[in-house]
C-alpha cells in the first residue's frame, strides 16, 4: 500500500446561501421521486403476483438475488429506471447487476415472473444484453436466474410513447444475439451459470441451453422446446410438464441438468458452490494507496447543480467530495481552464479526473487529449464527469481549429483502451457528449445525477434554432410568417425537448447504467473500479505522447 | 520419611487440585494420562507426566510407571482406584506410600453392608436395610434399591410400589455388575424429605482424630450432588455437636487416618439423622470445607503419610464464614440431567478473588463420553451465606462458556431461589422448586439478546466477507430486501433484519405479533464479543458462534440461540417418525425388530451412558420400519436409532 501525498483541495462553497439551498429542497425533491420508483421497482408486477408466486413457493425475484449474495455486501444494481414513463412496469421485468457471490464479483441477471410471467419485453432484452457486456468486458462470471414465459410475442405494445416506440422497433430477425453472447462469454472463459426457477420453453430454454453450468429445481424447473399443446399440434404425442421436461428428467435422463436443487434456496446454494470452485484470482492492476474519506461532506454536492443548469459549478467542489481525503493533483492547472484534469485515488485506486469547467475551447480540448493520453500510457482508468454545452462555436474558435482539435480529443477518446467511467451530473450536450465518453464511447459504466440533461443542444436553443428555420423556410416560400403559431411552436418543442432530455428519460431508454443519489458518487465509482480491476487494464498503444 | 515425589493416579480438576497443593509444599509432582487427556490440563500443570496406555484403572502399568520415576506416594484423588483396596496394598507392596486410609479401612468401609453392621454395634443409628426383597414390606414403601458396592447414583434406584420392584432389582444388579463388577444390591428405607449432610475427618498414624465440621450435599439431580455448602443452613449447633461427635466416635473406633468423610441422611422433620457410609477418600466437595476452616486438606494428608502428628486440636478447628459450592457439569437439564458431549468453544470467567475454581478445562478441550462430565467446581466464600451465594451467583452470571451444552445456568436458578436462600435446601429441592429453576430469561432480554447477537454477525460478516468492504454493508444504488438473521430459541422461529442509516444500524424483529425496532450505534467488536449502544443503553457482550449456534452473555449468564443457516446442509435429512438417541452411548438391548408392532410406551431400546441405562420408549403406536442400530453400537446424541410409522 502506498500513500497519496497529492495536495488537499479548498472548498469555496457556501452551503448556506439562498441559492444553494434553493438547489438543494430541488435535489431532494428529485431524489425523493426516484426513491418512490424504487419502491414500485421493489414489487415488479405487483402484490397480487408476488402473493400468487409465494402460494408456489416461489421467492419475489429480488429476494433471490439477495439470497445469492454474500451477507451484507453491497449490489451495484444496473438499469433499475428501465422502461419508467412507459406501460412497461418501471424496473423492466428483470434484475440486473452486480453482487458478491461465494467473495466473487458476479454479474447477476434474473427475469422477474411477476412482471408477464418473465416474459422478454424489449426492456429485459436491452438489460440482459447490458449485463453480458458489464461481465464480459470485466471477465466476471455471469449467473442468469431464468424464470420467462419466453418471447413478449404480443409484440409493440405502446405505440402512443416515443420511448417505447423506439426501442420496440425491433425485428425477430433481430433476435437470438443475446444466445450467441452468452457462448461468446463462454469461449472468453467467462463461466455462465444458469439456475432455472421456472418454465424455460422454446427460447428460453436456450438461457440454460448457452450455459456452463445448470442448477434445476425438484418439481419446478421445467424445460422443453416445445411444451405440451405445442407438442400435441406438432406430433399428436400426449405428455404433461414432469416427463416432458421435468427437472428431475432433466437431471437423471437429459443431462441437461447438472445439479438438481431441492428448493429456490438450495439452488442458490449450489449456484455458490459452483462460483467457489471457479478458481478466480483477483489480482490488482493497481498501485492502491491507503485512504482516508473525503474531507467535505457529500452533502454539498445536493446544492451545486440549478434546475435550468444556468449556476456556474466549479467541478472542483464536486471532485473534493467523492475522492479520498480530498487530494487532487492537477494537470496544466493553468491552460485551458475549462477542462480541469488530474489524478486522484478513491478507495485507493488511481484514477485520472476529466470534469468540465465551462464549454470545450480548442485549448481545452488539447489539454485534454494530453491528459487521456498520458493515463493510457500509465492504465489509469479514467472518470468523466459531464457538465459540457458543447464545444465552443463562433468565428474566432473556426479560425482556430475548434473543429480538428475537438476530432483529435475525440479520436483519443475513442481510441483509449483504459476503463472509462462516466458521471453526466448536468448538462451533456452536442459533441461534448462524444467528447467526455458519452453512452456511445464504449464506457464501463455511465452513470447520471438526478439534473442530468442530455441531449444535441439544450432545449431553449433547440427550440430556437427549430424556429429560425421555420422562418427561413417560410422566407424562402414566401408565405407569411405566423408569429403566434410560433410562439406556441417554441414552447412546445421547448418541452417535448426538455423532457427528453432528463435523465429519467435517459435511463428508461437504458442509455445509461442508472440514476445515482450525487451523494453516492464515491460509493459507485468505488465499487465501478473494483469491478473493472477484474479484467487486465492497459492503456493505448501506437504512438507516444503528443506534445499538443 | 519424607516424601519428595508424589504422583497423582487421577485426571481433570481434582489432579490438578492436588498438583497445586504438592507444588506449594515445594514437592515434585507426576501426572498420568490416557489417549484422550493427551493434552489434559493436568498433563501440562504437572512436573513430568507419564502416559498409561490403557487408562488410569490400570494398577499395574501405574505402579510400574511410579516406580520407573522413583516416586514416593501415589495420591489417588476420586472415583477410579480411589478407594481400592486390592490396588492400595499393590502400592503400599511396592513400598511407595499411599496417601489414603488403610487398606483395611478401606475394605471394611467400601462394603455398605459391614459399615452398617459396625455402626450398629457403636450404637449409631442407621437405616433399616436388607439385601432380601422379601423383607421390602418390612421396611415400608418408597424403597431405594442400592448396590453394595455402589456410589455416585450408579446401581440406584427408588420404587415407589410393589409391582416396579424386581424390575428396579434386575436393572440395578446389571447396573451394579457393569459399573463394579459386584451385582449385589440391598434395599433401605427411602425418606422423602431428608437432607445429606455429612462430616469430614482428618485422623493421623497416632490414633488422634478430628472433625472439620458438616458439609451439607441436599441439592442432587440424578443422585449426585450438584450444591454443597458449609456449614449447613439447617444444623442448630447442638445438632451440630451430635452429628461431629458420632462421626469422631466411628472414625477413631475404626484408627481412621487420613481424610475421610462420614455421610448421614437428616430428617428434616424429626431431626434424626442415620449413619450411611464413610468415604475413605477426599470428597469432590472437600473445597467447602477448606475454605470455612482455612485446612488445605490434601497438604493435611501428605503430612499425615509423612508420619506427623496432626498439627491442630479440636478446638483449633473453626468454621469461619459460608462457602457453596456448585458442579459445572456438561448436561442437560432439560433432558432430564444426560449427559452432553461437545468441544468447549469459549471459556472466560471472572476469577473473583473470593471465588475459587477447581477446574479440569480448557477452550477446545473435548468432552467426551468416557469419563465423568463434570468440567469444574466453583466455590465462593463469603461472611454470611447470603454473601457467598451472592458472590457465586455473579461469578456464573458472569461465566461465559460456549459449545457445549452446561448445567450453569440452572444453577444461578438454584442460587437465585428464595427456597434456597431461605436454607430449605432438603433432598427434594430440585423436584420442589423445578418450575422455578428452568424458567427462561424475559422475551424482552431476549429480544434484546437476538439484537445483540444479530449486530455481532452483522460486524463479524465485514471480517469475513472482505470483498468491497470499504463500502458500507447492504448498500445499493438500487433496492434489495433487507439483510436478515433467523434464530430459533425454545422450539420458536425468530427473524431479525437490519439497515444501516447514518452511521445506525436499525434492527427490527419481523414475523412477529409485535414488531420491536431498536437503533444501534458505536458499535465495536471487543476480543470476546462486542460494544455498542442499544437505544442508549451501553451494553458489553460476549459471543460465541460455534456450529449452528450463537452463544451470548451480557452479565446475566450465557443464553444459547440456534443461528439458522441460510443454507441447508444436503446430508441433514430427518428421518420423519424416527426415534432419536437422547445421549451419547452404547445400544445395550434392542427389544423389537424390523417389522414389529409396537404401543405407544413400550420399552424399545436400551442405551448404556455414563454406566446407566437408559430407556427408549414409543413416542407413538405403529409398526417399525427401519431399525439403524445394532446392540453394541456407540451412538451420537441425536443419532436416528429406528423408524417407527
């Protein structure tokens, strides 16, 4: 263990003024909300399911990941505001996330059958195809609690809500990815462990089928092809559940079964065994240093963001209150003053701070290439907290190159091999988005704060621009201008823009990993490092430092 | 002559009892021990130990062993060749002293029925007996039956009327020849409400005899004693004088020289007492007599072999103050006192300096089926009684002993009652007073207790589960249900669960009519269990989780909760409709077979502990299905001996 001697970093917040406060009762208020979503995500598809499932003796599905786990760890759970805003029980019909099983790290993914019977809605496709990439990319194991009806073959069920509509344009031709990724884990050497709790026909039954391992359960476990009725209209061959596709057949005569399970808690038992026996050793990319909390209280960061986002942050007080004992080095302090840059530990492991501080000036854009680059040179994962309007535009900054020196920051960017983590705590804008490794920049996890915006522009602007171009086209055809049409015009596609952009919005859609209480952050990146610590990082190769 | 050597024919507390006495005289001291004392707290107190492969009743590998290492005395302790004569005269053949009486004295005296006919002759009272069952109606019902050579309950059995009594007569006599090699029995009168009381002797080689005042030994579960004290609440001192006097009268009748002990029944209504044997050995309760008149007993019997005079008169001898004394012993009391087995997983108490223990245990030591399950004796002495019984009653409050099931906490009852403070402390005490004496603690220190228990395993999973631990426990960005801990105490289930908030762990008993949420903070785990603040009370407890179970003791005595796994082991199944061992032991008889008829009560199987049989009766009508024993089989406490259906 070595010793973070990095320099401390001054506060200049005043958690007393109006204005902090003001952020703050808006914080809280947000957070309260997410809270109260959390509480409908608790009972998926509602008592009277859970209380018809628990009649078979049957665990709500969060019971079982909480059972899986070891006692009293913690659980980075991913994508619980999925499908929210849409007729789609908020949670998505599944759980998905990642927990300690047997001292292991474990990406755990379980259909809820009491949301549609575990049905696959476009939502559990989306958060299933997440966790494969959440373990393949840190090479944990992959436990899948299977218990789905199979397809949602109802098909588009929404059609009336933008949301859903976009992620329901989905072809079954499309299908079938999530069985070829779980086998792509396998041959990585990712072990995949599949516990059936229930029915797993026709698709499902490739859940268990892509698997290294099976743990079925006596009189409850089923899995066949085709079930009963499907196999009379196939075949004119009468069966029933048990010597169709029993567990016990499964276990004694298949051998599609490797474990037989006596109940839901003694599958979990030997899904842990199995986990104990994989023979993973956690070795640290990291020279991880001793560490103390942060100095300031992470209070602080309730009142720094405004709703309209218009308050100047200095990030500064953001980074002080999630990294150990408040110790910031920063780099080229004094150059491009927008981007603020520098290295840090949290929990002891080492990471390099990209936080904006104002929009991207070519400058800022150079230091920052610099920064992404000497961290790949030292496989640094890196942190990007967004609070970005974008690059900055205008004739002068043209002049200067704004265009080449933001591709270059977003080449490097792209071309960073390290582990990215991103916080979009405010706005994320435009190609300032692209450029602090946004959802499309292979991240290993991005996660937002309840003020969050994303989106091409903010909302204000994007209402105006949407008119100007109006007015032209009206210019152009010669036709009269209707300024009060307009007017109303502005305001609304201010709004629709302005809702879309939140947060909420974002992580239904599951363009991001989840909504975090900001006072959460080090909690989150603490857990996010020891996750991606199980897979070998190093930086880019190719080129050395460019003196930019 | 004097003795340099001494080696200690005996194992657990009383040989180190004595190891201490011969290592403050500045003597040389050599234990022996068996294949399972290997590491026996005797072994590592004294000066050489020596290994007797066949156990500590092996006479001649003793003699020879004690001659090897020039030995000068051979101290036999109790129970085992304490008081055999045959072995006695081997040693004394081997001209290696013997620190005891006489053989002769001893014979005379191990034979219950001359004993009885030499007291008759003094003119001291004893109770009418016969070895002829013909003669029972003559002596009158309830009738103890009793086997000649009997002691320590083995071969004893009370019958209430006629039709029990061959039955009684046939066990005792198999008991008898099992335990003694002797299977003869006789019957005497059995008095209800009688007290033992007993008188402890010192006589030297020169004829000069003393008394060392009464030890009362009323308090008996299964016929041994469990509580003696001196002096006895109950003697008036000129009952007192009669009782030492007669005792004084026999031992010098008889030349007695070393320490002995007479016994006498008491007659709590007509203060008669009756002569009933004496004891040729040092008792298991000497302690209470040594600390009330400040005699290091066994110091007294090495001087007296050495050839000394006693070095006191009769009116030195004063009995100062109270003592008690209890057996820890590792039983059940709810299962009717058996024995129980088990490995000791904590062992701290305080060591108070009025309170002596006479301890043959140690953490991790091993309680097996072999030999006697008494672990310690705890003494306290006091001013008054009220005081020593206080004193003891808060060194076992205090005592914290996990991983083996203990009589303890039935003994802090028995100090606790006021029958027993008040001195009623007759035969029939434990029988009198057993609603009180099992009582459990208040659902309300129970609660607390689970509370207690449930923020230990919260902080003792942090030392376990190292994985991410510099996060908070439970926490999440997202939701999962909360952490619990299942307990089950007294045939109850029992569910706790917990959050953390602000630096609070709330706890919260579920699944209950009344749910009870307390609030814990500044919790830290202590080298023998924990610190914390429950709902602003400071609370200090120590832990034991040893198997299944979780054993915790605030000050108040140990309390046992089942802590259920969450997790099943595959190999337990229970065998519905099955009857189970009640304690470790051997299958003596098996009485039905596969396939039999059996009524609810009838007598199955016969298990031997402890050199006592007991019975395994149907617990329902029906037809046995499966029998798992074989006679001779050793079985586990709790063992599946056959199915019945």
């Amino acid at each position: 263990m070595y010793k973070n001697i990095a320099p401390i970093l001054k506060t200049n917040l005043d958690t007393s003024s109006d204005i902090f406060i003001k952020n703050k009762d808006m914080m809280l208020d947000k957070i309260n909300y997410l809270n109260s979503l959390l509480k409908e995500v608790e009972i998926g598809g509602g008592q009277y399911h859970l209380d018809r499932l628990a009649a078979k003796g049957k665990m709500p599905v969060r019971d079982r990941v909480k059972n899986l786990l070891d006692q009293d760890t913690p659980f980075l759970e991913l994508s619980p505001y999925a499908a929210w805003g849409t007729s789609y029980t908020v949670g998505g019909g599944c759980v998905g996330g990642v927990g300690v099983v047997a001292g292991k790290e474990c990406v755990i993914f379980a259909n809820d059958p009491s949301v549609l019977g575990g049905a696959m809605s476009v939502y559990v496709w989306e958060k299933w195809m997440r966790c494969i990439e959440v373990a393949r990319d840190n090479r944990l194991p992959f436990i899948n609690l299977v218990e789905s009806a199979g397809a949602d073959l109802r098909g588009r069920q929404d059609t009336s809500n933008n949301k859903a509509r976009q992620l329901d344009n989905f072809h079954f031709a499309s299908s079938g990815r999530t069985f070829y990724e779980m086998t792509e884990l396998s041959k990585l050497k990712i072990p995949v462990i599949s516990i059936v709790f229930g029915s797993s026909t026709a698709g499902g039954a490739y859940q268990p089928g892509m698997s290294d391992y099976n743990i079925f359960i006596k009189n409850q476990s089923k899995a066949f092809l085709a079930g009963p009725p499907l196999v009379q209209m196939a075949t004119g061959e009468i069966s029933d559940d048990e010597t169709l596709g029993g567990a016990k057949m499964h276990s004694e005569v298949s051998g599609f079964s490797d474990y037989l399970a006596e109940d839901e808690v003694d599958a979990l038992r030997i899904c842990r065994n199995v986990v104990s026996h994989l023979n993973i050793v956690k070795k640290s990319n990291f020279a991880l240093t001793t560490f103390n909390d942060p100095l300031y209280d992470s209070d602080g960061l309730l009142g720094l963001f405004s709703e309209d986002l218009k308050s100047q942050v200095d990030i500064r007080e953001v980074i002080m209150r999630f990294i150990d004992g408040s110790q910031f080095e920063e780099f080229k302090p004094l150059y491009g003053p927008s981007m603020v840059c520098g290295w840090a530990n949290v929990f002891g492991y080492p990471v390099g701070i990209l936080g904006n501080n104002g929009p991207i000036y070519p400058e800022t854009a150079e230091k920052s290439t610099s920064f992404i680059q000497l961290c790949n040179q030292t496989n640094t994962p890196l942190v990007f907290l967004h609070n970005v309007t974008g690059f900055l535009v205008g004739k002068e900054y043209e002049r200067q190159g704004i265009i080449k020196k933001g591709a270059q920051l977003i080449n490097t960017v792209s071309n960073s091999t390290v582990p990215h983590i991103s916080f979009i705590l405010g706005a994320s804008y435009g190609a300032g988005t692209y450029a602090m490794s946004g959802k499309a920049y292979n991240n290993r996890f991005l996660f937002t704060w309840p003020t969050a915006k994303i989106a091409v522009m903010g909302p204000k602007q994007f209402a105006g621009v949407m008119s100007l171009v109006r007015k032209a086209k009206a210019k152009r055809k010669g036709e009269e201008f209707d300024e009060k049409l307009d007017k109303q015009l502005v305001e609304l596609v201010e709004n629709a823009a302005e809702q879309e952009s939140l947060a909420l919005s974002a992580s239904s859609m599951l363009t991001d990993d989840g909504i975090i209480d900001p006072r959460d952050t080090r909690n989150v990146l603490g857990f996010c490092l020891s996750v991606i610590d199980n897979s070998t990082i190093k930086g880019a190769e190719g080129y050395g430092v460019f003196r930019l | 002559m004097k003795i340099q050597k001494i080696l200690v024919a005996n194992r657990g507390e009383i040989a180190l009892r004595i190891i201490k006495t011969i290592r403050e005289l500045g003597l040389d001291s050599v234990a022996i021990y068996s294949d399972a004392d290997f590491d026996g707290i005797h072994v590592h107190n004294a000066d050489e130990a020596v290994f007797i492969p066949n156990g500590y009743l092996d006479q001649d590998q003793i003699i020879q062993k004690a001659k090897e290492m020039n030995v000068d005395a051979i101290h036999p302790g109790y129970g085992f060749l304490s008081e055999n004569a045959d072995f006695c005269r081997k040693v004394i053949s081997a001209k290696i002293k013997w620190i005891g009486p006489d053989p002769e004295t001893i014979e005379l005296m191990g034979d219950k029925i001359n004993s009885k006919e030499l007291c008759l002759k003094e003119g001291i009272p004893t109770l009418l007996k016969t070895t002829n069952a013909k003669d029972a109606t003559k002596i009158g019902y309830p009738i103890l039956v009793k086997a000649s050579a009997g002691g320590g309950g083995k071969g004893m059995r009370i019958v209430e009327n006629k039709k029990d009594l061959d039955e009684a007569i046939d066990a005792a006599k198999r008991e008898a020849k099992s335990s003694f090699g002797d299977e003869r029995i006789f019957l005497e009168k059995y008095i209800r409400k009688s007290r033992h009381i007993e008188v402890q002797i010192l006589g030297d080689n020169y004829g000069n005899v003393v008394h060392l005042y009464e030890r009362e030994c009323s308090i008996q579960r299964r016929h041994q004693k469990i509580i003696e004290e001196s002096p006895s609440p109950r003697l008036t001192s000129s009952l007192r004088s009669e009782i030492t006097k007669s005792a004084v009268t026999l031992a010098s009748k008889i030349g007695y020289k070393s320490a002995g002990t007479v016994e006498y029944l008491f007659d709590e209504d007509t203060n008669e007492f009756w002569f009933l044997e004496v004891n040729t050995r040092l008792q298991v309760e000497h302690p209470v007599t040594e600390l009330v008149t400040s005699v290091d007993l066994v110091k007294e019997q090495i001087k007296i072999v050495e050839g000394k005079k006693l070095s006191f008169k009769q009116k030195d001898i004063k009995q100062n103050g109270s003592a008690i004394e209890v057996r820890l012993y590792a039983e059940n009391p709810k299962n009717n006192f058996l024995p129980e087995i088990g490995q000791i997983a904590a062992l701290s108490y305080p060591d108070s300096k009025s309170v002596r223990w006479d301890i043959g245990i140690k953490k991790n030591d091993v309680i097996t089926p072999n030999f006697d399950p008494m672990l310690a004796k705890i003494i306290a002495y006091g001013e008054t009684r009220k005081q020593a019984t206080s004193l003891l009653r808060k060194e076992l409050e205090n005592t914290h002993l996990a991983g083996i099931r203990t009589n303890k906490e039935f003994l802090i009852k028995c100090l606790e009652n006021s029958s027993f403070k008040r001195g009623k402390t007759t035969s029939d005490f434990i029988e009198r007073e057993s609603k009180k004496l099992f009582v459990e603690r208040s659902k309300k220190d129970v609660d607390i207790l689970m509370k207690i228990a449930t923020l230990w395993t919260h902080e003792k999973t942090k030392e376990e589960n190292t994985r991410l631990a510099f996060l908070p426990r439970n926490w999440t960005n997202g939701t999962l249900p909360k952490s619990y801990v299942e307990y089950e105490y007294e045939e109850e289930l029992f569910c706790y669960e917990y959050t953390a908030e602000n630096q609070k762990i709330l706890i919260n008993r579920k699944l209950f009519e009344r749910i009870s949420t307390s609030t814990a903070s500044n919790i830290k785990l202590t080298p023998e269990g924990i610190a914390l603040q429950l709902d602003e009370r400071f609370i200090t407890a120590k832990v034991t989780e040893n198997k299944d179970n979780i054993t915790l003791n605030d000050g108040f005595g140990d309390i046992v909760f089942k802590k259920l796994p969450k997790f099943s082991d595959p190999n337990e199944l229970i065998i519905e409709g099955s009857l189970t061992a009640p304690m470790p032991g051997k299958i003596l008889k098996i009485n039905i077979k596969k396939g039999s008829q059996v009524s609810q009560g009838e007598a199955l199987i016969i298990l031997e502990a402890m050199k006592m049989e007991h019975t395994i009766k149907a617990n329902t009508e029906g037809t046995v299905t499966e029998v798992f024993v074989n006679v001779g089989d050793q079985v586990e406490n709790g063992a599946d001996l056959m199915k019945v259906e």
